[in-house]
C-alpha cells in the first residue's frame, strides 16, 4: 500500500508542481467570465438595424406598405410582452441589478429592420431596367446616393395575394426577408380575416391570446404543482454524466500519454525492479484522479460560492435535489466505476505505445465508443425509461453516464444495483486484464494487437 501511495504522490506531483497546470486552472475565470459575456458582448456589437425602403409596385398594392409597417410593430409588440412575461417567470419576483431586466428585453426584441421613407426619384421611377438601375445605386456602399439603403422591398399582388420583391444589399443575410415574409403573411391573414366579416379587434386579441399552462404531477415536490424545483435533479444527473465524460476524456488521455513517456524513456522498467505492475498501475491511476479531482474541488468551491451568493434560493434547491434520497451518493458510485474502468483501460494501452502517433490510433475506437452514451443521455433527459435507454444502462462501458443520467427519475432499485454490481465487477475485470497487460506492455516492445493482448493476458506477471 506504501509503494501505491508514493507512485501516487510522484504522479500527482509531476503535474501539480508544474506552472502551466497552476496557470491553467487560474485563467479558466477568466474563459468563464468571457463566456458568460459573449452574449452581452454580442448584443453590444450587432450592426444597426437595416435600412429599408417600401415600394408599392402598382394600384393593385394599395395599402400593402401599411399593412406591413403595422404587422412589423405589432409583431415587436407581442414580443415584448412575451420577453417581459419570460423575464418575470424567470425571477419569481426577486430583484434583479439595476436595468437587467430592460436589458433581456430589449435583446428579446431588438428590431433588425429600419423602415426609411423612400427617396423621391426611386418612388417616381418608373418599373423597368431604370429602376433596377436606381435600386443598385441605392445599394451600392460606394455611390454618392443619399440616404445609403440596405434593403429595397417592393410589394405587389399576384392573383389577390400580396406578395415581394426583395432587393438586398448582401446576398447572404436573410434578415430583411423574412420580417417580410412573417408580415405579408400576418397581412393577408387579416385581410381573409375582414373579408369574411370578422372584426380587426378579434384577430388582433387572438394573435395576442397566451394560455396560462399550469403542469402538476403527484411526483413533484410539492405533490401537486411542478416547479423548477423538480427539474433541478434531471439538469444535475445529466451534468454528472457529463461531467464523468469530460474527466475521463482529460484524466486518462494525462495517464495515457504519462504511461507512455516513461515506457520509451525506460523508466517504468525501473519501476518494476522495485513494485509490481498492479501497484504501479493502481499509483498512477490514483495519483491522476487526484489530480482531476483537485479541478473538480477548486471549480465546485469557486461555482458553488457563486451560486450561494448569486442566487441563494437556487442553491438551496440544488442542495436539497443532491441530498434528497441519497442521490449525490448515487453520482458519487457511478463516477469511481466509470473512471476506474476507462483509467485502467487507457493506462494498459499506454504501456504498449511509444509514439503519440501509436496513441492516437487508439483514440479513435474509444471516442467512437464514449459518443454512444453523450447521444444517449440527452434521450434520457426526455425519456428515462425509453427500452433503448434501459438496455444500454445495463453495458458496463455505458452505466455511469446514462444511470447517472436516469438515477433522478427513480429507475427501480433492481436496476440500479444490478447495474452497480455489474458496473463494479467489470471494472474489477479490467484491472486484472489490465494489470497483466501493463506489464507485459512495459517490459516489451511490441505494438499493441490482439495477439499480443492476448498473449499478455495469458502470460500474466506479478
């Protein structure tokens, strides 16, 4: 146990003394700061909204131009109320800072199109090649026209439906034409509207109509009425399967390449002159899962203050999900099962690698294999129960991502120990299997295959 524990320690250190893993970690703030304003970022860095013109193109488009302005508007309208509805659904009546609020909402509505009276001669121009040619001069960011236009939108009537024309001055954005599509469209529904007799003031009440939906389930919290309160643990299991992915993908790929180097630089040969393989395996393994775990706990302190600061209630809920009938416990199982399996798996691999290039083209068959379950999670979210989903919780390689994924929805204890229990002697398996493959893997240098797999296997070592 001495010898597992100092492999561990020498493990832990060669990465955790380093400077540019301290470096990492402390400007991954910094990412998440970034992150979290992209959308600020974003919002403050959209272009102004695009000028266009409305050009009614012959007696038949009467009214058309209106008709369209008062669509588009009432259409900014609706949306607001809409963000604003959002917005107080959100908080729940706590306060938010100062203009947060106003800010969402004004996002939530930001309008893409500036309607522009159109300029004398284009409106006077007669249709034809000349028109055309005024309309590109208005488009053109180098002519001398005034005002500079984005956007010109004739509107017509082709068998008694309004339709348009839409010239753009970039023949990529669509933006200009499909606030024209949705407000012709609203257009002619009033018009069909009125024409069989039905008042304005009706469409625009059943336009504006949002049914109050209230969802309850004996399975909630509360027992009737389901809150953000029952949908916390479903968001939490499948960020712990998640989570498990991403500390597989980063703490084996770290004891794959570590394996690897000390193998071409002999030193595991050293090694084994003074402890057997499974210690020097079962040091590595843990002294890497310190290491991702000194990422998990600085990254769970940092996030989880944020919270508590943030948004105490939320906290408290989330608090209250993890603890409620031990599921934190259940995260906790599945997350040592599923690390242990791959760990020991990519470090037998890693014995029998000298190259990055050996290393990479086993990568490939693993990731092919940990996609299955990232496809499948988001399957559970919806539906846990699916057959699909329940067969593959039973494939050891797939319990800990889609049983943490199910265990919020109270999957049947049968299945959740069954699988546990299958999940814990496979891994069990895969040490053996493994230790002996590491061994061999270490003292020899044969590329790996399964004949020399095999072979390793059979040969066993101490």
């Amino acid at each position: 146990m001495n010898r597992i524990l100092l492999i561990a320690r020498r493990e832990y250190a060669a990465y955790a003394k380093t400077v540019g893993f301290w470096l990492s970690l402390l400007a991954l703030p910094l990412f998440g700061v970034i992150g979290g304003g992209i959308g600020y970022l974003t919002a403050s860095s959209e272009s102004p909204p695009q000028a266009v013109a409305l050009i009614e193109d012959g007696r038949e488009a009467t009214g058309l131009a209106a008709m369209v302005r008062d669509a588009l508007a009432g259409d900014a309208e609706r949306s607001a109320a809409r963000a604003q509805a959002a917005v107080a659904e959100a908080t729940k009546g706590q306060p938010l800072p100062p203009g947060a609020a106003e800010s969402a909402i004004a996002s939530a509505t930001r309008n893409n199109l500036n309607l522009v009276a159109t300029p004398a001669d284009l409106a006077a121009a007669a249709p034809g090649a000349a028109q055309e040619a005024l309309v590109r001069q208005y488009l053109d960011d180098e002519s001398d026209k005034t005002p500079h236009l984005d956007a010109v939108v004739f509107l017509t009537r082709t068998d008694g439906q309004p339709t348009a024309r839409v010239w753009s001055a970039s023949a990529t954005d669509d933006t200009v034409s499909d606030a024209i599509e949705d407000a012709l469209k609203s257009a002619n529904r009033r018009e069909a509207f009125a024409a069989a007799g039905i008042d304005a003031a009706v469409v625009t009440a059943t336009d504006d109509f949002k049914p109050n939906v209230t969802v309850f389930s004996p399975r909630s919290a509360s027992g009737a009425e389901v809150s953000i309160r029952d949908q916390i643990p479903v968001f939490i299991g499948l960020a712990a399967g998640f989570l498990l992915w991403s500390l597989i993908i980063t703490g084996a790929s770290i004891l794959l390449n570590s394996v690897m180097e000390e193998k071409a630089n002999k030193i595991l040969e050293v090694l084994l002159s003074s402890a057997s393989s499974t210690e020097i395996m079962t040091g590595k393994v843990l002294g890497v899962a310190l290491l991702t775990l000194t990422v998990l706990a600085f990254w769970g302190i940092l996030g989880g203050a944020g919270l508590v600061i943030g948004s105490p209630d939320l906290a408290r809920d989330v608090g209250s999900a993890l603890m409620d009938g031990g599921l934190v416990f259940y995260f906790l199982l599945y997350m040592v099962g599923g690390y242990l399996m791959y760990a020991v798996l990519f470090a037998a691999i890693g014995a029998f690698c000298e190259t990055p290039r050996d290393a990479q083209t086993l990568m490939g068959p693993i990731m092919m294999v940990l996609v299955v379950p990232i496809v499948v999670m988001q399957m559970a979210l919806r539906n846990p129960d699916a057959p699909v989903v329940q067969i593959l919780s039973w494939v050891p390689f797939f319990t800990p991502f889609l049983m943490s994924a199910r265990a919020p929805s109270d999957p049947p204890m049968i299945e959740i120990v069954g699988t546990m229990v299958g999940m814990f002697a496979f891994a069990a398996l895969m040490i053996w299997v493994a230790g002996r493959a590491f061994r061999a893997g270490a003292l020899s240098d044969v590329k790996l295959s399964f004949k020399s797999f095999a072979g390793a296997i059979r040969g066993g070592g101490r």
